[in-house]
C-alpha cells in the first residue's frame, strides 16, 4: 500500500463521458450479457422459425414477431432484470452505492438501461433478420413497423418492471416471482380478450384484435390506431416502474423526488388513457379503430398492379399473393370452366379485402363475407383473406387447395342466386344457417348447386347443399325436412340426372334457364 | 475542522445507538475505539450521510448535509469502508473500483489512473484483472479500501478495515493511513489497539452509545500508567482504564 496519485481536473466533457462508461461498464457486467444465447435461441425456435413458415407476407411476419417475441421475452426478461435489480439487496451493498454523488437512481437506470439493453439487441438483431430475408422473399409491400415498435417497448417494459420488483423487494425469490407474475398477467390478457371485445384488445400480444393476420395491411394501410395505444400502455407500464424506483430511492434531492413523482404519475396516466382509449376501440372493415388515434388518411385503399393467370377466366391477386395464384387458378378452373360463358357467370376473377363486421355475439368475434358476384361485366369479388395460406402454420397447397374449393362451392350458390351479396357469416362459431323449409325453386337451386359441384370433383354432403357461405361452412345440425317441401331424395335424384347430361347439354340448359333458376321460377321436375 | 458533530444521537427504534455525540476533527487519523455495540457502526454511518441523526448537528466538510446538495457535494469528496463490505463476485477488482469511482462522479478521463493508482496503493495491482470471487477475505478488504480511497477523499471513514488482513498487510495499512492522513480527515473505526497507536493522531473512545475519551494515543496510554487496569500492552491498558472508568461514572450518574 503506497503514496497517492494526482487529483483529476474536471471538464464538460468528462462530465459527459462517465454516463456513457457507467453504461459500458453495466453492459459487460450485466446478467442479460449470459441471457443472450439462451434469448436468441428462444428467439430462432419461438419467432424465427414460425415467421420463415409463413408466406412471406409482411404483415403475417410482423404480427408473428410482436405476438410471439412479447409472449417469450417478457417473463424471462422481467426475471432476468428483477435479479439484475436486486443485486444492491443481495450483495448487500445499499450502504455503499446510496452514499454516492451519483443519485442512485441514475445508477439503478443505468443497469437497467444495461438490461434492457441486451434484450433489445436480441429482439431487434432477430426482427432485422427475419425482415432482412422477408424482404427476398416478399413479392410486394415493405417492413411493418408499428408491431415491432410494440415489441420493442414491450421488451423495455418487461425489463423495466422486473427491475423495479427487483430493486423495491430485493430477495433470491423476486426474479422466479417477476416472471411467473408477468406470465400470468399476459395469459390473463388471453383470457380477458375472449371476454371482451373493446377494453382488452390493448392486451400486447394482439395485433388486430380477432382479424387473422393476412387480413389486414394488405390492401388497406395497416391502422396504427391499436398499436399506438398499445404504446401507449407499455411505455407509461415502463415509465410508472423506473419513476416509482426513482421514488424509493431519490432520498433528498427535491428536484430528483419531483422529476421521479412526474413519470410516475405520466406512466400511470399514460396507461390508464391507453385501456380508456382502447375501450373505444371497433373492429371495422380493415382494423380496429380508435376514432380518438385514428387518421383517415389510413382508409384509403393502397394502390397496386395485380398479377393474373392467363386462364380462359382470368384470375388476378395482390402481388403479396402472387405466390398462391398457381394454387388459386388450379382449384378454381374447375368451376369456372363448368359456368364459362353462361350469363351472369364471372369474366374474370378479381382478389378483394377481407370483408368484415362486428358479430352480435358476445366476445370479440367478427364475420367474414364470402366471395361476391358484381358488376357487367360479372366479376368474380374473391377474399382469400381468413383461409389459411399455403405455408401458414403447417398448412400445405393441398390443404390451401381444400379450403379455396368450399370457395367453388359458393361461387356456384352465387351463379345460381343462393348467395347473399354481401354475405356476412359468422366467424367465429362457424354456425351457418340452413333453410328450414326449401321452396321448389330454392330446391332446383340446391339441386344445380350439387349437380356442378359434382362434376367439378367437389365433395359436397348433402347436408351441406343450401348452406349459404362460402369459406364458413360450419357445424350446424341441419333441420329435418318440412311437410309439403321437396324431400332431399327427389334433390339428390335431380342434381344426379343434371351431372350425368353432358358438358354440352348441360351448359345449353344453364344459358337458358339461369335467369329462371336465380328467380326461384325452377322446379326439381324442370331438370333435366 | 472537517468534521464538526454536536451532541448527536441516533435511536433505532427502542434502542439509544448513539447518545449525544460531540466531536471535532481536522486532518489526521482519529482512531475510534471501543467495545462492540458502543456505537460507533452507527455514528460511522452518521458521518458517511448513510443515515441521518435523530437530534444534533453535523456538519462535514464545512457542509450540513441535510441539504440535498450540499449533500451531495459531501459525497464527492467522501470514502466509505462499510464493516460489512457489500462487492459483485462478477466483477474484476478494476470493474469494482471503476463503478465507484464513476458512481462518485469522477471525472469520466480521470477515472482509469485513479483505479490504477488506488488498486496499487493497496497492493492488489496482480489481481487487477480477477473477479473478486476468486479473492479471500482480506484480498476483499482491500478492493474495499481502494473503492472508498479511490477518489481521494477529504473525509475517509473506515470501519473494521484491517479485519482480515494478515499482519504484513496490517503493516503496509498503518503507512497508508498515515499518508491518508496528511491531506485528509480519516476516522478508523476498530477494535485493533495497535492499530490505532502505529497510524492514528488522534484517538476517541467510545462506549455505550458516548465518547468517553478523545485525546491522543499518548493521553489514552497515561490514563492506563498507575491502574490495575487490563491489557498487555500500555495502550490496551489505558483503552481498559477509560472504560472502566466511564463505567463507573455512568452507574454512579444512575
């Protein structure tokens, strides 16, 4: 132990210096530092992986990313920081560290800060590499950045309130507690969103409340208006845990107790006026809606070139749904040629928004409408939005292929006047209604229906015959047949002699008696 | 005076831990003596504004620390050796002293050659690079005295510093103290008698929560010359003479 050394001369710049190495220093040393592999292996099995298998949709790999990031990050991270937060307690070091110039407040945000930190770099390196191969393999539209914004607060937040819990009820059991209880509390959200349809959809796991994920941003611009409450709610979460740590620890300074006492209370704020906010939320046709964060500007339609097969019934996509229009053309050819050139039957088949409406039933369910019948001349209105793509989940062509033909169905209840135009159906029970009492015109209808579904190789039960959706096809027990209407035998018989006419005889007969078919003016006899 | 402590006292709950405390001090090593449980954790912890007192006055450094930052200007120019010394085993010795001199707001520039400089006053310059879990006791110790000297402080307060130190480095201590105290106040908080004859200026005794003696090494030894008092050593002598005769005092006063 030896003589002394020369006093240091401050200047303005080390003043500025020795935060910045203060933080060097929390990085190096920081538990997250050892959380790191564990995070981006989390992160390559719970992101990566189910973003790369989905279809290269912007919008389905974002919403992936902020949905599962938030949901496998936030509890370990609220554990790793609450033990990051307890070290002072643990290491009994309080005596020491509160005794400094340096207002320990400024030391407990500069560890977290540390903290945070490392999982930002973890979350946003992953997120850069999965838009980075997104943006090879996306055939149209650009990075979505408001769902990583969610994610990437989310991320402080969690650090942010395991950090507080920490330092506030330092202990060896704070870390396990802080991320059981952040667990809970986002499986509550999951809970409370089935129950209710407005105030939970700030829930930070939800992305577009009950819309599937392909379904919006697409056509639309995506709506921000969720995603800025959700920020809302996180940042004031984050803002109330560092301001109440400031609280507890900020002894004397005045100015300090204040600065802590104002982002506690903005926090809270901040968060209460998010779950306000989002209590006035309203599924609408291309989002949730906040009317108090909403921008009109965002309703207005995205422009964009669509791709087309060149079929004898053209068939034209979004270009971010180029890589299903070989599916699409193949499963619908089938149909479409049965009804070329019948009146009223399409000229062409065009990709459209999802439609959509707030269900009446209890819950955040919505309703999706089918494909529709317009124009002169007829153009084929078909949503693909609310099937499940080809690479969705574990979904394959074949079984992409399987869901567009109930597609084919409807289209064929359009041509002969089943369908509704709009056709909202449900959505989220699958019931659908089936009539309870066939006319003889509704029957011949039903009769047709089945009798082209049959040749165009689709297998439609009877049960399903007459059931109005198209891409809803449910579970609902058909009713028994009614006195005095035509029994589902004399159906069947018709739509068997009609499908065993040839192709010929059978276009000639639809030419002439459509417009009579679509007006109910049809019996099961008239078939021929 | 650096220190200047009017009739403090300082209650944790039921219990008198400090029992008005008057003292003054300038530079130079006052060695605070006594038995444990007299006091002097908590008039230690007093003077490094850990906590304040429950009545009196004190001022450090020319400056009242009640105010936030006059406080805070305290703390600029104060070091701290707690008796339970708090450390991260993660960090290396030069990481451990860094973040304290960095938490003392160092300036940023200065900060590496005073970490060096601290860490070689107290020997532990081939250890610089080890995490202090891989350190015994009293390697400890002294990462702990680097950390409270490392910004050459006015005020130095220590409290039990030599435990666990072998006598080679007890040695080397008492020298550094000395130099300490030239330029500084240092206040030495120990139950070692010998401590406090090789390094301190001046010395206070303390018992049951008073100071019942505040004089130099030499006057605390006179007091023992003539007693029957115990101790091996005339110093020890004299450190059992005042507490005794306080003792006394005090179940006469009741």
């Amino acid at each position: 132990m030896t003589a002394a050394s020369t006093p240091a001369v401050p200047t303005r710049a080390w003043h500025l210096a020795r935060p910045g190495r203060l933080l060097r220093l929390e990085l190096r040393r920081n538990p997250m530092l050892w959380m790191v592999p564990l995070l981006a292996a989390l992160f390559w099995y719970g992101v990566y992986r189910p973003c790369l298998a989905n279809p290269p949709l912007w919008v389905l790999r974002a919403a992936t990313i902020q949905s599962h990031a938030l949901l496998i990050f936030a509890p370990l991270l609220a554990g790793v920081a609450a033990w990051t937060g307890s070290r002072e307690g643990r290491r009994h070091t309080v005596d020491l560290v509160s005794i400094t110039a340096l207002p320990r407040w400024a030391a407990q945000l500069a560890a977290w800060a540390a903290t945070a930190a490392w999982a930002e770099a973890v979350y946003l390196g992953g997120t850069a590499v999965v838009y980075g191969i997104t943006a090879h393999q996306a055939t149209w539209g650009g990075p979505l950045w408001w769902p990583i914004a969610v994610g990437a607060v989310g991320v402080a937040a969690a650090c942010a309130v395991g950090y507080a819990a920490g330092a506030l009820l330092p202990g060896r059991f704070t870390a396990p507690l802080a991320a059981v209880l952040v667990f809970v509390a986002l499986g509550a959200g999951a809970i409370w969103i089935e129950h209710n349809g407005s105030y939970a959809q700030i829930w930070p796991l939800n992305v577009q409340g009950p819309f599937p994920d392909d379904s919006y941003g697409v056509f639309y611009p995506f709506l921000p208006d969720l995603a800025i409450a959700q920020l809302m709610l996180l940042g004031g979460v984050m803002a109330a845990a560092l301001g109440a740590l400031g609280l507890a620890s900020a002894r004397g300074g005045r100015w300090l107790r204040g600065l802590a006492a104002w982002l506690t209370v903005a926090g809270v704020a901040a968060a209460a006026a998010a779950i306000g906010l989002a209590g006035t939320a309203r599924v609408e046709a291309h989002g949730i809606v906040i009317p108090a964060l909403h921008d009109a500007a965002s309703d207005r339609p995205v422009s964009y070139t669509p791709v087309c097969a060149r079929s004898a019934v053209p068939v034209c996509l979004q270009p971010a749904y180029a890589a299903m229009l070989p599916d699409v053309t193949a499963t619908l050819g089938p149909v479409l040629d049965e009804i070329t050139g019948v009146p009223g039957a399409p000229v062409r088949v065009t990709q459209v928004a999802v439609t959509s409406m707030q269900a009446h039933e209890p819950g955040n369910g919505i309703a999706f409408g089918g494909p529709v019948l317009s124009g002169h001349p007829v153009t084929l209105l078909l949503p693909l939005s609310g099937l499940t793509l080809a690479g969705e989940g574990n979904t394959t062509a074949a079984q992409f292929s399987q869901q567009l033909r109930t597609q084919d169905a409807a289209i064929l209840d359009a041509l002969v006047g089943l369908a509704s135009p709009v056709g909202p159906q449900s959505g989220s029970s699958g019931a659908v209604i089936v009539p309870a009492d066939l006319s003889p015109g509704a029957a011949a209808q039903h009769a047709i229906v089945s009798a082209m579904a049959k040749v165009a190789g689709l297998e439609l039960g009877e049960d399903q015959i007459g059931r109005q959706s198209a891409g809803q096809r449910g579970t609902g027990p058909p009713p028994g047949p009614q006195a005095g209407s035509p029994s589902s035998a004399s159906r069947l018989a018709a739509a068997e002699r009609f499908a065993a006419l040839p192709a010929a005889a059978r276009h000639a007969w639809l030419v002439t008696h459509l417009a009579a078919l679509r007006a109910g003016r049809v019996t099961l006899s008239e078939i021929p | 005076m650096n220190i200047e402590i009017t009739d403090v006292t300082r209650r944790f709950g039921r219990t008198q831990a400090v029992a008005g405390v008057s003292l003054d001090a300038g530079p130079g090593v006052l060695g605070l003596l006594g038995p444990n449980g007299a006091g002097k954790t908590s008039l230690l912890r007093m003077l490094a504004t850990v906590i304040p007192p429950t009545t009196g006055a004190l001022r450090l450094l020319g400056r009242d620390p009640r105010g936030y930052t006059p406080r805070r200007e305290i703390r600029r120019r104060l070091g701290y050796l707690p008796q339970n010394l708090g450390y991260y085993p993660g960090f290396t010795v030069t990481e451990f002293v860094e973040y304290f001199a960095l938490l003392k707001e160092m300036p940023a520039a200065a900060v590496p050659a005073a970490v060096a400089a601290a860490i070689e006053r107290v020997d532990l310059g081939g250890k610089a690079r080890a995490k202090l879990r891989t350190l015994s006791g009293g390697m400890l110790r002294r990462v702990g005295i680097a950390q409270a000297i490392v910004n050459q402080p006015d005020l130095l307060l220590l409290d039990e510093p030599t435990a666990g130190l072998d006598p080679e480095q007890r040695v080397a201590f008492r020298a550094l103290l000395r130099d300490l105290g030239q330029t500084a106040t240092v206040i030495v908080s120990t139950h070692l008698v010998e401590d406090v004859g090789a390094a301190c200026t001046q010395v206070a005794v303390m018992d049951a929560g008073r100071i019942v003696f505040h004089g130099t090494p030499a006057e605390l030894t006179e007091r023992g010359e003539g007693t029957d008092a115990a101790g091996d050593a005339p110093l020890e002598r004299g450190y059992s003479a005042v507490l005794a005769a306080a003792r006394a005092s005090l179940r006469a006063s009741a």
